[in-house]
C-alpha cells in the first residue's frame, strides 16, 4: 500500500493515496470533510474551535454518536459501541491533549478517536472505517498517530484529488472549486490573493489550441 500526506484547513495526516474527497463542507474554524476509496467511506474528520478551556469530550462524542446511531435506525444490523479503548501506541500523540478512542461495529467497524489540544484549542474526531471482516488495525495506528491537528511550520497543506499545495499560514481559504476536471482554491490574507487552478488532462484541453492560445483565450 502507498501511503500520502494529506491536509485540509491546518490539519494533516498520513493515508493511503487511493482514499480520495468525498464529502466536505465547513472552514477553517468548523467543518467537516470524508475520504472514499472506490468501495466503501474510509474516513471521516470533523473539526471546530472550542470556546471552553477544558470542553467536556464524552459530551461531545455522546452527540456524534447520536448521528452513528440515527443511520442505523432504519437498518437491520445492530449498533455496539466501546469507548476507552487502546489504539494510541505513541506516547508523543498524547502530550499537550485530552484523548478518547473508540470503536464501533455495525454493518461496518470503525476505529476513531477524539480529542483537544491544548496549544490550538480544537476539537477534533478522526474515525478510519472498514468492512467488517477487514483489519484495520495498522492503518489505524499509522493514521491517528500522524494526525497534527495545526500546522508546525509556516505553510499549511491543502490537497485534493493529487493535487497538493502548500501555502503560508497567513493566508485564509476563500473561494474553492473542487471538480473532476477543474480544481480551484483561492486564498487571501487581506489585499494579497493566491489562486492555485488544475485543469484536466491537456492533451484533451489543447486538442485545438497550443498553450499560448488557450492561456489568452483563459485569461
């Protein structure tokens, strides 16, 4: 399995090149965003800023299994829950946060954990889903251990279908466009703006213009 670093709104992690967007929604402070392979949802990151200096993490999770079990309700497979358990072998992705792991198993299993940091005041859930009889055992643990949950350095990684830029902190996500054949992001930090665009394969794009032509013609 070839493994990639990906990243959305200072967030970063390691999975397998094959999991792609396939769902988002949010920004910065909030948001929500899933990764799919060509089978199955694989996973699942929700963010948002914490108001309080020591949030209460079981509450929390008690309303994000709620929505774990409104999509079972109208499902023949019964739903079991287990808290507490033990997926976090690295001692150094518990310092400086308040930590919760889970699992639970319906028509698929799920592996996940909660947590908040205390230097960028976010909460975050990261779940790693798979079919019942799989094992996600190590791809869980290379996962959440390489989870960062605010950028270390000074630029901050955006990626999408391959394409993966990095850009100064300073900057904020604005207008993003996010399609088969066209990826837009557009960032800015007051009066300065960076657009980063792909457009699909090029010899389909220039089929009946060179290069030159069709930049003019763009832009």
């Amino acid at each position: 399995m070839q493994w990639t670093k990906f990243g959305w709104a200072g967030i970063t992690l390691d999975i397998p090149e094959t999991w792609e967007l396939g769902g988002l929604s949010g920004d910065d402070r909030e948001g929500y965003l899933r990764l799919d392979d060509d089978e199955i949802p694989r996973l699942e990151l929700k963010w948002a800023q914490s108001k309080k200096k020591k949030p209460n993490l079981g509450r929390v999770l008690d309303e994000y299994f709620k929505l774990v079990r409104k999509n079972y309700k109208r499902k023949e497979a019964k739903l079991h829950i287990q808290r507490h358990v033990n997926l976090i072998k690295e001692e150094s992705v518990l310092k400086g946060r308040e930590v919760i792991s889970f699992t639970w198993k319906g028509d698929i299993r799920a592996n996940g954990i909660i947590f908040h940091c205390e230097t960028c005041k976010r909460i975050t859930i990261v779940q790693i889903m798979g079919h019942l009889k799989e094992n996600l055992r190590v791809s869980t643990i290379r996962i959440l251990q390489s989870v960062q949950d605010h950028p270390v350095a000074q630029d901050v990684l955006w990626s999408a279908y391959q394409l993966g830029v990095q850009i100064p902190r300073r900057y904020r996500l604005g207008k993003r466009q996010l399609l088969s054949g066209y990826i837009l992001f557009s960032f800015s930090d007051g009066s300065r703006k960076i657009s980063i665009e792909r457009y699909g394969v090029a010899d389909v794009t220039l089929k009946e213009h060179d290069l030159e032509s069709w930049f003019r013609a763009k832009y």
